[in-house]
C-alpha cells in the first residue's frame, strides 16, 4: 500500500495520491482477497494524511483472480493380477512421491516445497484421511491448493485388503523445481 497501490482506493482516481485511509482499504481488501484471517494492520494516521504523492506510483497487484478448484491428477492404476499390496514400503513410497510432485508442478510450479506425508491403509484397503503438513518452505497460500490435490489423490487410491488394523507409511517429501526427492521416515 505503501508503495502506491492505494491511490485510487477510495475514489476510484489514480491521481498519483495514496492517502492513509486508501492504504488501510488496500490492504484490507487484500487480505480479505487472499483470506487471510486473524491480521487486522493498522496505520495510524489522519485518514485525510498524503502519505505518497508521484507520477510513478506502482501498479497494484491483482489480488482478486478466483481461486481455481484443485484438478485431480490421474493416479497409477492398479496392476491386472490385482490391487497393490499395502505392506510394499517402497512402492507406496514412489506413488507418493509421484503424487506430491504431480500436484506441485500441478499447482505451483517452479521452487522448493516439502510435505510430511502419513498414508495409513485401513485392513479395507482404503486410505481413510491422509496426515499431510506443509514445511515452514512452503508458503500457505501457495501450497493450499497444491495440499487439497495430494489428500484428494491419495484417499482415491484402493489396495488390497489386510489383516492388520492399518498400516502407515510416513515420508518427507520435497519438490525442487517439478523435481521431487524422499528422505523415507522408517515404516511402522
């Protein structure tokens, strides 16, 4: 806001003036724009107080694109003798692994993202509601959506049915640039 954005805020005129009341508008909306709750900035100022005045104000970003709904990547299918078995680690593994970076470069593109990834496999075969949880890399707003498509994919993904209550495969997952690498937490 404090670079111009706000001119025109209030009164819809880019007159290359930003007062203190437009700044608080800006930014309001912005973070009402990219929900974001729980911050309420605020300037304490005159409203009617210039805070910047140029002929080379910068263009504000555009804060309001919608939010496109997570597209569900195909996942592997299952092998014809039958459904994968739920006690193959590595296996699980490297679908997961294909999953996070599938949905990465998917949803975010280029950059260094990790997830802590749980998959339990229930004696059905199902996975319930995977455990996932982004690393302090991975920005919210960019990797909400990314998250949203790796559970989605992963809860749409059958095995085969098993005699112990679940089996759980853990992993940390990192993509860098479309390109992931596992450091595989053991399995339990």
């Amino acid at each position: 806001a404090l670079r111009g954005w706000a001119d025109g805020e209030l009164d819809g005129v880019r007159d290359g003036r930003a007062t203190a009341e437009g700044a608080q508008l800006y930014v309001s909306g912005a973070l009402r724009s990219l929900q974001i709750t729980g911050q309420q900035p605020e300037l304490i100022v005159d409203g009617e107080v210039v805070l910047m005045e140029s002929d080379r104000l910068e263009s504000a970003p555009e804060f309001t694109a919608p939010v496109a709904a997570p597209t569900q990547p195909t996942t592997p299918t299952a092998p014809s003798s039958g459904l994968p078995n739920p006690n193959d680690g590595v296996a699980i593994k490297a679908w997961v692994k294909e999953t996070v970076d599938q949905c990465a470069r998917q949803h975010i593109g280029q950059g260094s993202f990790t997830w802590w990834v749980n998959v339990a496999i229930h004696s059905d075969g199902n996975v319930k509601l995977p455990m996932i949880s982004a690393g302090a890399d991975t920005p919210l707003d960019l990797h909400a959506v990314a998250t949203q498509c790796i559970m989605q994919t992963l809860k749409s993904r059958s095995f085969a049915p098993h005699n112990d209550k679940k089996v759980v495969h853990k992993g940390i997952y990192t993509v860098q640039m479309g390109t992931p690498s596992v450091n595989p937490v053991p399995t339990y």
